[in-house]
C-alpha cells in the first residue's frame, strides 16, 4: 500500500485525517508566499498523491487568515530577474507542473480560501476542483502588476472556463483584485462562508466526496479535465467507455445492493 501520509514534507504542512489531506502554506507572517523550493515540493507531493491509497480528498487552507501570496518577492521574484532564459524556461514549467500534478492527482482537491489568494495562490485555488471562499477572500492575478502576461500557469486555458472569457481577459490583463462576491456571482466560488466556519465547510465538503466511489470520482476528475480537448462526439463516446469502467466495479454493484436493501451504501473506492 502506498502511503502519501508517510512522505515527510518541509515547505507546507501536510496532515492526513479521515482519508482527507490537509495542506497549507507555512509562512503566515509573510502571507503565505510561495519559493522555489515549495513550489518544486508540492509538485512533487501531488504527483506521488496519484499512487496514494490512504487520501481521497484535499483540502488546502489558509493560514493565518491568508491563502498564499503567491511567488515570494524576495527569494522568487528578485533571482528570476538574474537569470538565463535556459533557467527561466526551467522556472516556468516547474510551476506550470505543479498545476499539471493537482489536474492528473486523481484526486478531488478543496481549496478554502480566505484572505490574500494571489498570483500563484489565486493559480493554486483556480487549479482546484472545487473553491469555498469567505467574504474577507481577495482573488488577483498579478502578473501584468510586475511586468508579465497573463497567461501563467495555465490562467488563459482555465480561468476563462470558469468565469467566462470576458472576464478572466479583465482580470488577467488588468491584475484587479475579484472580490468575494464577484468570484461567488461569477462561478469561481463554489459558496461563501464566515472565516471560523470555512474550514469546517471546506473538511465536511471533503469527507462528503470521500465517503462516495472514489474509483469513479477519479474518472470523473479524468474526464473532466480531458474533454476540454474533445469534440462533442469524442466527449460522449470517453463518458461511454469510462462509465463501462465504473459499472465493472464493486461500489457500483453494492449501490445496487443497498438500493434494494433499503440502505446507504457503504463505498470502498474499489
């Protein structure tokens, strides 16, 4: 049995509880920011997160009242402006893995966000599956304030699928901040909720999804991510296949025997 709980991490926190992993920044003085060394951590924890029979869910918080400032000034955006573009190139498809990694997890992942969620952070909430915010939740994405485009880490492929094109183009070519009830109207938050009840939103959310098929939901979470390249044929003839899959297993089958048992159906993910 692979264990994600057995992986030692350094730049996050990592607690394993219920089959639902809780990740969070660890830097609250400073908001959260991201490093070069987080960065290639947590990719590297989302890639071994496929493999892992011990988590069915993610939820990743704040800390200290903020998600993530995104790419620490100081020890990310000050070398990044010495260096070759061989290590540039090496720089941006890091984080563009990282977003790669939580896509392919497998793995349903909450991002419960309150406070500052920006650049990298807000990338990190929008890269999630699913998004709870607060009212205090202040989304931006940055890059055109320090002197980039828009399209980082996937922003101009995925923000635009959640918001609409008009306005992920506003905030990607503007770096505005999308207040809460913004993100809420527009789709980007799945609900709001007070800051001392996010996080309990955000784990009951986690072990509601934890405690169903967890084989189907990540087919679910395959093809929801594969069919944004699918026609519409394609799309349904991938759904067909997939569901094929699903009906071969045995949470399929004890849904059937639960139904006519008159009982809920206890789900092993198998």
């Amino acid at each position: 049995m692979t264990r994600i709980g057995d992986r030692k991490v350094t730049h996050f926190s990592c607690r394993i509880e219920g089959r639902i992993a809780h990740l969070a920044l660890t830097r609250p003085e400073r908001k959260n920011p991201l490093t070069f060394d987080s960065y290639a951590e947590l990719r590297d924890w989302f890639r071994a997160l496929t493999h892992a029979e011990d988590v069915d869910a993610v939820v990743w918080g704040p800390n200290g009242g903020n998600f993530c400032s995104g790419g620490d000034v100081h020890e990310i955006i000050g070398p990044l402006t010495r260096m070759s573009m061989k290590e540039l190139l090496a720089f941006t498809r890091m984080t563009g893995d990282l977003v790669k990694a939580m896509i392919g997890c497998g793995k349903p992942v909450i991002a419960a966000v309150d406070g500052v969620c920006v650049g990298a952070g807000a990338i990190i909430a929008m890269a999630s599956d699913l998004r709870l915010g607060t009212p205090g939740a202040r989304v931006a994405f940055l890059f055109t304030r320090v002197g980039l485009a828009g399209c980082d880490m996937g922003a101009c492929a995925m923000l635009p699928r959640i918001i609409g094109q008009g306005r992920a183009a506003e905030l990607l070519y503007t770096g505005r901040t999308m207040s809460a009830e913004e993100g809420l109207a527009w789709g980007f938050f799945n609900a709001l909720h007070a800051p001392d009840a996010l996080m309990a939103e955000a784990e009951a959310l986690a072990r509601r999804i934890a405690e169903g098929p967890n084989f189907a939901h990540m087919i679910t979470k395959t093809q929801l991510n594969q069919e944004w390249n699918m026609g519409l044929e394609q799309a349904i003839e991938a759904e067909a296949q997939a569901q094929a899959i699903c009906m071969q297993t045995a949470d399929f089958r004890r849904a059937y025997d639960a139904f006519v048992a008159r009982q809920k159906p206890v789900f092993q993910g198998d």
